[in-house]
C-alpha cells in the first residue's frame, strides 16, 4: 500500500474548536443531569456513540502521525500469519475505514482522528514494566520489538458503542513480554498507561478526563492465548490513530479495553481502577466482556454494524472467542 502524504490537519479550524469555558460549563452541566440523561439527550458520546461516516470522508489512506520517515522496524513486514488465528467468519475491514474511522480521545472526540494526529511523535519510544515483577525493566521498542515473536493474527474486534470491524494484527502475546519480567505469585493484575504529552494530543488539554488513559486486565487475561501487544495492522506499523507505537488487543472484550499508545505496565496486587469505569461505572465495567444479552443502560447490544460495509450482525459472546476465554469466568 504506497504512503500517500496528506497534508497537515491537526490545527483545528476555529469555527470547530469549543472555547474552554463552554466545555467546562458542560462538563458541569453533565455532572448535575446525570450521564444517562445527557446520553439519551444525545450530548454525551463518551465511548457510546459512533458520529461521523467513514464512507463520507473522500480522502485516500490516512496519515500515520510522525512515524511515516523515521520508521525503523518497517523491514520486519510482512509478519508470518499464526494459522490458528489465520480466518475468520466474516471478510477483513477495509483498511481505508478501519484507518478512518478511530476513537483516540487524547486526539478527538470525533472518529476522524487521522486529521489530527501531525503532531503526535511516534519515535524514540520506550516503554517501562514494573511492580510485582522480578525482572523489572525499561524497554526501547526498537529493542523490543526486534527480540519479539511477531506474527499476524486475523481478529474481531467490538466496540462499546456497537461498531466491528475484522482486522490483521501484527503483534506478540502478551505472556511473552510476562514471561521477559517474571510476575512473581503476589502478583494479580496488570495496569496499563498511554503517554501524556498535551502538546502533541490536543484532547489531552481537556481537563474533565483523568488522563493519561489507564486501563487494567486481570494477570489470567493478560497471559491468555488471546491477549496480543500489537505494533502493526494490514501488514505495517501501526498508523498513530491505531495506536502507535504499542497497544493493547483483547479481541474478547469491548474496544475500550484495548488500550493505545503504552507507555508503561505495572503489575500488581490490588484491582486497577480504569478509565472509562472511573469515568462512567454504570456504563464501563472492568471486565468489559462481548456479551449480546446484556444491553449497554442507553443502546442494545444484540447486534453489531460493520465500518465499512454498514452490514449488521449478531454479536456473539465473548465477541466469538468463548472456547478460548470461558473458563476465565466460571464463578
Ligand atoms: N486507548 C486510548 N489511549 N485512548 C482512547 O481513547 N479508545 C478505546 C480503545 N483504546 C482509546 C484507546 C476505544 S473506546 C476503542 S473502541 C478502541 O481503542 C478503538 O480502536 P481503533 O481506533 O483502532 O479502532
């Protein structure tokens, strides 16, 4: 797929940006009428409401944030396809629309984060794991990466708000990375932080969200079969409004889970408080789990509509992934 330059879009047109005081006014204002209200008033998206057509957007791939000249693992792709993770029920996404269409909310609100992303520096990144671990360490990426076993993996992947799309990761399991730092028994989960740097994420500088993003998974998910450190998609590094430099995929549990842009893992004792729970517990549990039969309290979540074709489906528990996942669950 050849790069094609699209000029800068990060500066926000002034007739789009909302002056401070009105988005603390309604920050204030959602407080006091409570977050279902607002929902169902429509003023409040959080990770609820799909906004803009990807369909509608008549530009060609998007930008990849300021990786694009300075990549440095661009040799290691294409990965070797894992045959266990090599097909799935439904045809891939476009590449197009899974690049246009993105929820990134340290950029925007909106899901065209592709326009937004010119100033986000995607080099030089390193990401620390510490806590409960016996080995514990700052790693470069590059170094990382390199020392990893990459493959591509054919995923689902649900969002919160009823979207799917069907995506070729390239990554490595998680537990790999575990296995480098060594948990030791005392340990039980593992929090998970995306990068603060306002300057280059402009959504970072509204100040009702407790950025940077945080999110958490139980140890036993975290070394599941499933749980992929992802780097790239369609075959190439990871585009900025995908999540550039690393993220987070749990392909069993709503999108939100699957956290972007890692900076650092700590393992610990205590349950992690999460981001979109801390933001809306009603809404956002911790397990975030794929479940059909339990609606979200504004939508159903009986089906799903796919971002590029706009077909519906059947949402399946555990997003499909049951034989791998179940048992995590049993009480
Ligand atoms: N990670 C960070 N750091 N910030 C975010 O806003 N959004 C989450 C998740 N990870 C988010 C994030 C949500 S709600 C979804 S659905 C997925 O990213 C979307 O991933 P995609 O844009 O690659 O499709």
């Amino acid at each position: 797929m050849p790069f094609i330059h699209i000029p800068p879009g990060w500066k926000i047109p002034e007739s789009r940006a909302t002056p401070e005081t009105v988005y603390i006014g309604l920050r204030g204002f959602l407080k006091t009428i409570g977050w279902g209200v607002a929902g169902a008033m429509g003023l409040w998206a959080g990770c609820g409401s799909g906004k803009s057509n990807p369909d509608a957007v008549a530009t060609p791939i998007p930008a990849t944030g300021s990786t694009a000249d300075v990549s440095t693992t661009g040799d290691l792709y294409p990965a070797r396809r894992n045959p266990r993770f090599g097909r799935l029920d439904r045809p891939l996404t476009s590449e197009y629309s899974a690049s246009m269409y993105n929820n990134f909310y340290e950029v925007t609100t909106s899901k065209d984060v592709w326009r937004y992303v010119e100033r986000f520096q995607t080099h030089s990144w390193q990401i620390e794991v510490s806590g409960l671990v016996e080995k514990p360490q700052v790693f470069d990426i590059d170094d990382l990466i390199r020392s990893m076993p990459l493959e591509e993996r054919l995923y689902r992947f649900r969002c919160v708000e009823a979207w799917a799309m069907a995506v070729p990761w390239t990554g490595f399991p998680f537990r790999a990375l575990l296995d480098r730092v060594q948990p030791k028994s005392s340990a039980k989960y593992v929090r998970l932080l995306t990068f603060f740097r306002p300057e280059e994420a402009p959504g970072q500088n509204a100040p009702w969200f407790p950025w940077p993003y945080y999110e958490g998974l139980t140890l036993a998910e975290a070394s599941n079969e499933l749980t992929l450190l992802a780097i790239g998609i369609y075959g190439r590094e990871l585009p900025a409004q995908d999540g550039a430099l690393i993220r987070l995929v749990v392909p069993w549990k709503y999108g939100y889970k699957s956290i972007k842009s890692i900076v650092s893992i700590e393992l610990t004792a205590e349950k992690p408080s999460t981001f979109w729970n801390d933001e809306a517990s009603n809404e956002y549990d911790f397990d975030a789990n794929v479940n059909p039969y339990v609606p979200h309290p504004r939508w159903s979540q009986a089906r799903e509509r796919m971002i590029d074709t706009g077909e519906f489906r059947d949402t399946q528990l555990y997003n499909g992934y049951a034989p791998y996942v179940a048992h995590l669950y049993k009480t």
